[in-house]
C-alpha cells in the first residue's frame, strides 16, 4: 500500500512539517505501508507559476505523479486568514476532476485557535469535489499542541490526545485501504 503524506503548507512552517512526520511515522508502523512525504513548499515557486501541468518542472511533476500513485493520501494543511492555502487548491487546479477518483484520503490542519470549520468546510468539499473518499474521522491541531525545543529550532507534537488520534485515525484509514486492495487482487 502505497502512502502519501501531502504537507499543504506553502511555506516552511515548523509544526506543518511535524505534524506531516508524525503521520508518516504513524502509516509507516503499519503492515504492507510504504510511505512517502511531499512538502508543497518545496515545489512552491514551481507550482505558482504554472497553469498547466505540461508547464511543470521534473521535480514538480514527479509530485503530480506520486499524488496520482497513492493508495491512501494523508492532507495536512495550515489554516491561512479563516482559510486553505491558495497554492495548495492550485494544485487540484492543474488535476482533472476525475484523476483522484476512488482514492481514500484522511485530513488533518493546524490552526491557531482551538477549533476550526476548516476541514469540514473547505477540505473536505475539494476533496469530495475530486471523488476521493474521505475518512469520517479528521484531525485539526492547533498550534497549542506542539511544543517548539529551545535551541535547535525543532517542533514535537506534546498533546498525548493529539497523538493518539493521529495515530489512530491513520490506523483506520490504513485498515480501509488493506482491505479496498485485498477485494480488488
């Protein structure tokens, strides 16, 4: 089972790139996963210049491919002004509608304040828009629940509840994404 782990954040942002570890942390810990990571800040300046995707570079395009490859995508996404990124809903201006159909998708975002509507409001709409089946269970984190280390600029995840549901969450998406393979093999 192929997993993809989609960092939305543009920009690096330090609790954006943990949050995207601990869930490749969390999928590579089950059975038949392999994982991968794509950050969208390193494909950023690329992305935004572009409004096709026979105008992206090799780097860019292997992204567009690894998305398209994956069984099971993980998004993870900031909150921006109430909002998703808007280079991160670039990138599925450059998909067809029907390129993700059938995929099973699990969505988290961070957030500076305790609760958001992000996911339920934003997220999940493009993805359901696309045809991905996403996972009823979500995460939203807010920025309260990592601890910045003092020193070596590193950020962990701390809230235990946090990290339960991350990992449990994926445990589930994962499950669900076995036994789609198992019924099509």
């Amino acid at each position: 089972m192929r997993v993809l782990v989609f960092n939305g954040a543009p920009r690096y942002h330090h609790i954006n790139v943990t949050l995207a570890q601990v869930f490749a942390q969390a999928a590579a810990e089950q059975p038949a996963a392999t994982v991968q990571v794509l950050h969208l800040h390193q494909i950023a300046a690329d992305l935004g210049k572009s409004e096709s995707l026979l105008q992206l570079s090799d780097t860019a395009a292997e992204a567009y491919q690894d998305v398209l490859d994956a069984d099971l995508l993980i998004f993870s996404v900031p909150q921006y002004a109430a909002g998703l990124p808007g280079l991160f809903t670039h990138f599925f201006d450059l998909l067809d509608v029907t390129a993700l159909r059938g995929k099973v998708a699990l969505i988290a975002a961070t957030g500076s304040g305790l609760y958001s509507p992000l996911l339920d409001t934003q997220l999940r709409p493009l993805l359901d828009h696309f045809g991905l089946f996403v996972m009823p269970i979500d995460n939203y984190l807010p920025h309260s629940a990592f601890s910045t280390l003092p020193g070596i600029n590193s950020t962990l995840l701390t809230n235990q509840q946090a990290l339960a549901r991350v990992r449990f969450s994926t445990q589930q998406a994962t499950s669900l994404v076995a036994a789609k393979l198992r019924s099509v093999a």
